[in-house]
C-alpha cells in the first residue's frame, strides 16, 4: 500500500535513532511479507549482522554477567511471530480500549523502566512480523470497549488501540516499519472510520510519519518529565528538546498530538522542575493551528520484582527506590507495588490541576494515575 503524502514544513533531523547491531531471524518468521521489509531496513540502515535461526528459540543473548547479558540483548532485534495468544486484545484502562502489540522490548535505557517487571528474560526487542495477524483485531473490537468508545466524555476518538504497552515503537521504527504501515492502514479506513491508534514515545525520529495522510486517526503521545529528570534517567532515549520538536512537527501535519508526564516523581524541587517542563510545551505548541492536545499524567512507582531488575541492570542509579518512604498498594490478584503517600500524591495532583490549565489550557487531562 503506497503512502499519500500531505505538505509540510521542514522536519528537523532526529537526535536519536537506535539500529541494532544484530537481527536475528526465528524460523516461522522468516517467509513473511513484513520480514522482507524488516530486513530492507535493516540492510538500509547498515545492519550486517543479521541471522537466519533453525527454530523458533532465540539464543547467544545470555552472557557471563548480567549486565553482559543486558547489553547483549540491547543491542539486537529479534524478528518472531506473535503467538495466538498475543493477537486476543486486551483492555488497557486508563489509556485505550484495546492494547495491540507490534512488538515487545524497547532500545531505550530508562533506569525506571516499566517493563522491568513485566517481560521474563533478557530484555531483548522482539518485532512481530505477523503484522496483518496483528492489527487484524483493530476491525473485530470496533465498536467495543469501555475507555473511549461509546462514551461522553471520549467517544469522539472512536474505538482505540494501544501501540505502546510494551514498546516504543517509534523508538524501532527505523528497521520495522511496522508503525508507519499501522497509522497508513488505519488512516485508510481499512479496519472502519471510527477507530484510532494510540502511541508514547520518547524518541523523535518522524519524518516519515509526518508525511502519512494518517487521517488525524492516530494520537502521537510524547513522553516526558522535567527536564533535570530526563537528562537524568532517560539514557538512549531523544533529549527533551528534540521530542517537544518532534511533537510541533507532528502536530503542524494534522496529528492529534499528547503529553504523556511520566513518571512524575517527588523530588526536592519538583514543582519548579514541572513548571519548567509545561512552559517549554507551551513554547513548543505555540500557534500551531488546529492544536489538539491532551495530557496523561503517571506517578512513579515500582514493585518489589521491578526494583529487583532495576538494580541489576543500573546498579549505580541514584533513582528513589525506598519501600520505606512508599505506601503500599496491592491489586486485585494480590500483587504489590509502591506508590508515594496519600498526602503526597494530593499534593502533587492539585498542582498539576492547577497549573496544567493555567500554563497549557489547550491540554485536557485525560487521567492522573
């Protein structure tokens, strides 16, 4: 399918594209369609290690050290086929209706990595190259859901889908493609006119996507946090500077645009460092017409197991882990996690009320969590 192309201002030159030093090539993957194109972006962007596995089983990722092993399987793409079990859509509350995975893993170095806690073995990007088995779903869960679609307050946006549980997948995109084709088919109407794709990212290579005629049908988040903060804990990931250009650029072509202030953490200073963070948004966005804005708010947290891996993959952070200064908070299947304490978080959801509108009133906040 041939993208249509729409007019745009220039598109400043990404800070940060992640190739990998290997591809590796499972079996069942190896005669898709979307293989080939994976491996022609790859080829293009100078990948000469790429290995055409015997079977399904992905192996040389473990080292002698853990962190031998976490820089292994940085380092590589992993081209699978996502399982049946993968293709089911599962509800992804606060965010979106449905959750779609196009791949699992991300290149980025976050030392308070979400993921930490939730994929099993070496944290390797895995691409799914049954990309038509994938997004097949999009047209069977039109019209079901109970985030956005059919309600008041955000049916406008249709029946929605989440790109971005357990990827990056602008982060990939570079070598996959599979992004660009998602908001293409979609924008085509080829899975029906009312539903949308969702994604987060924190990279700000976009030049392709700025010139989809995506149909204002896929909402680009860009995650983001004060900027001491991002300097700090976001390791291979685009500066600040480049995602809130990239988001202007996006938001110039048409794209429903959104903040995703993640993971908002109580430290000495945090409501300057904040305030520093939306008066660079405001700059930004500043007389982009037709803005359409919203915002998502996450406090940090982690779990036991999420802490446990953290450690392991930067030993050195200086990342506030304390159970000690935390409240604990269990979920319905007894799990456990560590929040910041009721009169903490009271304190930092009425700032952000209060100066969210007052700085950025053109950004509604979807939710606080």
């Amino acid at each position: 399918m041939s993208a249509a192309t729409i007019d745009l201002p220039a598109t400043p030159t990404p800070s940060r594209i992640w190739t990998p030093k290997r591809v590796l090539v499972t079996r069942s993957a190896a005669d898709l369609p979307h293989t080939a194109e994976i491996l022609r972006r790859c080829d293009a962007a100078g990948v000469g290690d790429v290995t055409m596995l015997a079977n399904d089983r992905l192996t040389g990722l473990r080292g002698e050290t853990e962190r031998e092993t976490y820089a292994r399987s940085k380092t590589t793409l992993a081209v699978v086929v996502a399982p049946p079990s993968q293709l089911k859509p599962q509800p992804i509350p606060p965010s979106a209706d449905w959750r779609i995975d196009l791949a699992k893993g991300c290149p980025a170095h976050c030392q308070y990595c979400y993921l930490a806690g939730s994929l099993s073995g070496p944290p390797v990007t895995r691409v799914y190259a049954n990309l038509d088995d994938v997004l097949a779903p999009i047209a069977t869960h039109a019209g079901r859901g109970t985030i956005t679609s059919g309600t008041q307050a955000r049916g406008h946006e249709g029946t929605t889908f989440e790109l971005s549980c357990y990827t990056d997948p602008l982060g990939i995109e570079h070598v996959t493609g599979s992004l660009a084709e998602a908001v293409r088919r979609v924008g085509a109407g080829r899975y029906g006119d009312d539903v949308s794709l969702r994604f987060t990212t924190k990279f700000d290579d976009v030049a392709e996507l700025a010139g989809l005629d995506h149909r204002r049908r896929s909402r680009v988040r860009f995650s983001v946090n004060a900027p001491d903060l991002a300097r700090r804990f976001d390791g291979g990931t685009a500066p600040l500077a480049g995602r809130l250009s990239a988001l202007r650029t996006l938001a110039q072509a048409g794209y429903p645009v959104g903040l995703t202030i993640a993971p908002v953490m109580a430290y000495a200073g945090w409501q300057a460092g904040y305030g520093d963070l939306l008066d660079q948004v405001g700059t930004a966005v500043a007389g982009v017409p037709d803005l359409d804005l919203t915002a998502e708010i996450i406090t940090h947290r982690f779990t036991p197991a999420s802490k446990d891996v953290l450690l392991g993959w930067y030993p050195q952070t200086k990342l506030e882990m304390d159970e000690d200064v935390r409240t604990q908070k269990r979920s319905k299947f007894g799990g456990v996690k560590y929040v910041y304490p009721r009169a903490t978080m009271a304190e930092m959801r009425a700032w952000f009320t209060t100066e969210l509108p007052s700085r950025l009133p053109a950004a509604p906040l979807l939710y606080w969590t």
